[in-house]
C-alpha cells in the first residue's frame, strides 16, 4: 500500500516548489504547483492526491461493527464515538451511523458554532465518504 503525506504537507511541497521556480524566473500558480506534485506522487492530478492523503495511511483496518467505538474527522474535524448502526448499500458502499463522544463543531467560522453529535453517512470499503466539501475533503473518513 503506497502512503502519501497529509494534505497540508502537499500544500506546503506545492508552496516550495512556487517559490523555487519564481526565484528562477519561471511563474507558476499555486493550482500548477500542486498539480505537479500530484504528478511527482504518481497521481494524475492535485483532486486525486488530496484523496489519496485524505484516506488513512494504516495498512491494518478496524472493522466495522455496531457497537464499536471508532475516530476519524468529520467535516475535517477529530472525533472519536460509536457505531449505532451500519447496513451494506449498492456499490460497495455502507450507510453507517456515529454518536460521536463529544460533540463536533461543524462550522470553520469564528464568530459562529453548530455542534453534532451524531451523523449518518456513506462511505466505502476503506472508510472514506465519496461526499466531499466544497474543497475536496471527504465528509467522513474513518482511522481504520
């Protein structure tokens, strides 16, 4: 199984490889840069690699079972909680749902907070929703 980097790490690559080729004369946009370290990764584009990173990195997995008490990040954010349920979709794909330990805030904005305490979503055999945000994060994704 290949690992790769975090997302933030990629972006951090993609950064100092803008700043080198600016220093030589070359532009280059941040999208550019990220897509070539996609490809330096073996990848065919920055969307795929940042799936890739997204998707934990473990080679042994947890499995699922209602009553197990799992973590992962929700909406890009930690948590740890317990299998309420899980029932197997077409495609591969499992409807499953968490209370999580302690509530997620699952708003980015400052001056404001939504917290949730359980969720029920999709994901697929390596626990990773195929939702995504509007960045590409999946919803969820499961430290299998």
């Amino acid at each position: 199984m290949t690992t790769y980097p975090g997302i933030e790490e990629l972006k951090a690559q993609a950064k100092r490889l803008r700043q080198a080729m600016n220093d030589r004369g070359t532009a280059l946009t941040h999208s550019a840069a990220l897509e070539m370290i996609a490809r330096q990764h073996g990848v065919r584009d920055w969307n795929t690699l940042a799936a890739l990173a997204a998707k934990p990195n473990a080679a042994a997995k947890t499995p699922l079972i209602v009553g197990a008490h799992i973590r992962g990040r929700y909406l890009n954010q930690p948590f740890t909680g317990e299998i309420l349920s899980l029932s197997a979709l077409p495609g591969g794909l499992h409807r499953i749902t968490i209370h999580f330990d302690e509530a997620v805030d699952v708003v980015t904005f400052e001056s404001f907070s939504a917290f949730r305490r359980r969720v029920t979503a999709q994901i697929d055999g390596d626990g990773v929703s195929p939702r995504k945000t509007s960045n590409g994060v999946p919803h969820l994704v499961l430290d299998l």
